[in-house]
C-alpha cells in the first residue's frame, strides 16, 4: 500500500482554505510571533505583543515611553507585521 506524503506546508494551505477563522487565528498568532522581528531587540526589551483580538494587536509596555515610541512607529510596525 503506498501512502503520499503531503509538506506540512500543504496541509496547512488546505486547512486554511477550507476554515477561513483558523486562517486568521494563524495569522494573528504569527504576528504575535514575529514581535521581535517587528521592532527590533531594543523595544522588544521593553514591550511584548500579548494578543490579537478583533483586529487589534494588545501590547504590554514596560514604560511609558516605549508607549510613544510605539505610537510614533505604529504604521512602520503594521507594515512590518502585514
């Protein structure tokens, strides 16, 4: 009996295909992820994305000048994060 063996990456495509939420469950847990990536080391040191909920991405400060280094690289960070 032969088997296909699918990539993983396939398999996720498919899935996602067919359950649109899950699609954007794993879109918004990977810009959780790639927080750090985001904004560099240094304000990573100093603030965590927590969720994503409705659209909006929560991030936790420690600060609050990291705050309004955040809202001043708001629409560098989406770009970054899309």
């Amino acid at each position: 009996m032969a088997t296909r063996m699918n990539r993983l990456s396939d398999v996720l495509d498919s899935l996602r295909r067919l359950y649109p939420t899950l699609s954007k469950r794993v879109d918004e847990a990977s810009a959780v992820a790639r927080w750090e990536t985001a904004v560099g080391v240094l304000i990573a040191r100093h603030s965590r994305a927590l969720r994503v909920s409705g659209g909006v991405l929560f991030v936790e400060v420690d600060h609050p000048i990291w705050k309004n280094e955040l809202q001043y690289r708001k629409r560098q960070i989406l770009d970054a994060l899309n």
